[in-house]
C-alpha cells in the first residue's frame, strides 16, 4: 500500500522522470530474467546467429536491383538507377505470362494438394487395423524421400511416347501419347506428381493434431450416437482448425514461390508457353543470361508479393477464424 502511494506522488512530478524511473527498474529486470534463464539465451545464440549470417546479410545483396551492377565496380560501388530494371521487366511483354503461369500453376496446386493431405489424415485416423494404417502410411510417405531429378525421370519415362505405358494407355482412348509435349498437360502432370509426392508427407502433420484431441469427446458422440462421419464433422475437423488455417497461411505466403527444378526439368521447347515461370526466367537471365540486376529485380518483386500475400492471408484469417501466425 506505501509503495502505491508512493507512486501516485511521484507521478505529477514531471513527464521526463518516468522513463527516468523505468530505466534502472527495466534493466534490473533483464539482468534477473538473464540470470535465471541464461541456459534458454544460450541455446538461442546459434540459430539467431544462423539466421542473421545466412537469411539477414545477405538480403543486403538485393540493392543490385536498383543498381546497374557491374562486376569490376561491385555491388556498393556500381551506379544507382532506381526502378530501371523493374520497368524494364514490366515492358518486356513476357512478364505478364510469367505472372500468369507462375500464378496460375501454384494456386492449381494449393488448391488440389491442400485439401488431400487433411482428407488423408481424417481417414487414416479412422482406420482401426494397424497393419492396414502402416502400409498406407508407408506407401504414401515414401514418395517424399525422392529427389526431384528422380521424379522427373520417373515421369518422362512414364510419359515417354516411345517406351512409356501410358502413351499406349492413352492412345488405346485416342488422346495425345505425349503429355509433356502438350502445353495444356504440363499443369496437370506437375500438380498432380507433386500432391503424389508430398500428400503423406504432409498428413502426417494432421494426424498429429488429430493426436491431442480429447478422447472424451468421442466419448460423448459415441454415447449419442454419432456416426462416423457426424464425429469427424464435429470433433475431429474442429479440432484441427487451428492447424490446418496455419499450414493454409503457410502454403498461400509462398503461392508465387513456386519450386524451380521441378518445373525447369519439366520444361521442353513444346510446352514452354505454360512451363516458363517467374523462377525458370529469373534462371535464365541471372546466370545464363549475366544480367544480375535484372533477375534480382523480378526476385524482389515475387518475394514482395509473396509477402503481401502472407500478411493479407494472416489478417483475413484472424478475423474470420481467430486463428493466425502472429
């Protein structure tokens, strides 16, 4: 009671004392909340240090963007030119391909392969024979330790007009025997070998989720007679909400950061009117093409708009559904 007396004195005494006052209180904090946590700051020096010396410095590097960058000059010493090189990109009348196809093949992809892995997961968690559940955990996670060269392979071997089962397959229906020459099946071939690839990966992030929810909930459905179904709409999908608005957040914050080897390997003079992607460009004109500036200015630019597609995603769904990353 004297100390808050004492406190309601001193406060009219003038604006400038209180941070005065607050100073030494703050820094006496620190050093105790120091002392008694100094193992957890300790073990926090390395990945801050991985981040600011492996993620932090080397965005500096992006100010080549603005500069018409010269090898011999370096990096500080070449000449500023603004927004040049992003106008530049924006004139070229290949830009806007590039954003449609990046755009249009990544959000094809988040919206076949986010919802399998959670339909995956609900259905693996109702499975009661464990053998039955393993298998097809195993066989559906396998295909995620795969390298991205190996996959390729795999399905230009598939697609292969001259050796490849389903060129015949195909041409038994009379469609095209040769998928990865066709523009218009380049999309369908990269999703869907993706969601192949990385859906078990993937549920198993679910499945843990579905791992803390409480028992007794299915307790009481049981006990009202709840089916299988109804339990999964009203307990299990509830339950993971939190988790799958997290990994959707994720997934749309690098909807533009679409993979480039997969789609590189992919590409072929043929199809390359839906292949050809802002990563595969930036490729070409970065280290082929030596125009480093340029290819940093259309890196920027898709890492700005990712981010405000993360941030967008992140407000609308803590409005919506109260859940976000921050």
């Amino acid at each position: 009671m004297t100390a808050v007396l004492d406190r309601q004195v001193a406060a009219p005494s003038g604006p400038s004392e209180a941070p005065e006052a607050s100073g030494p209180r703050l820094r006496r904090r620190l050093r105790r909340r120091l002392r008694r946590h100094w193992q957890l700051y300790l073990l926090l020096i390395l990945p801050v240090a991985h981040f600011v010396i492996f993620s932090y410095i080397p965005m500096a590097n992006n100010v080549i963007a603005f500069k018409d960058y010269n090898v011999v000059a370096g990096i500080w010493g070449s000449p500023w030119v603004g927004f040049e090189h992003f106008e530049r990109f924006f004139a070229n009348p290949v830009a806007w391909d590039l954003i449609r196809n990046t755009l249009m093949l990544s959000l094809y992809g988040f919206l076949a392969g986010f919802p399998i892995p959670v339909i995956l997961a609900l259905a693996l968690n109702e499975v009661r024979l464990r053998f039955f559940k393993r298998t097809v955990q195993l066989v559906t996670y396998a295909p995620y330790f795969l390298s991205t060269v190996i996959v390729v392979s795999m399905l230009i071997l598939i697609f292969s007009p001259r050796i490849g089962f389903m060129a015949d397959f195909l041409g038994f229906f009379g469609q095209d025997a040769n998928l990865l020459a066709d523009p218009e099946s380049f999309r369908h071939v990269y999703v869907w070998s993706d969601v192949w690839q990385t859906a078990g990966y993937s549920a198993i992030i679910f499945m843990a989720a579905l791992a803390g929810v409480d028992p007794s909930l299915y307790e009481a459905a049981r006990l009202d007679g709840a089916n299988r179904l109804q339990k999964i709409w009203h307990i299990d999908l509830p339950g993971i909400a939190p988790t799958i608005v997290v990994v959707m957040i994720l997934s749309v914050g690098g909807i533009m950061a679409i993979g480039f080897e997969k789609a590189f390997l992919l590409q072929n003079p043929l199809n390359l009117s839906q292949s050809e992607i802002i990563a595969t460009y930036t490729y070409k004109i970065g280290l082929l093409g030596a125009d480093f500036s340029l290819a940093t200015a259309i890196g920027l630019f898709n890492s700005v708009i990712n981010l405000i597609l993360l941030v967008a995603v992140n407000i609308v769904s803590k409005r919506v559904t109260g859940n976000g990353l921050w």
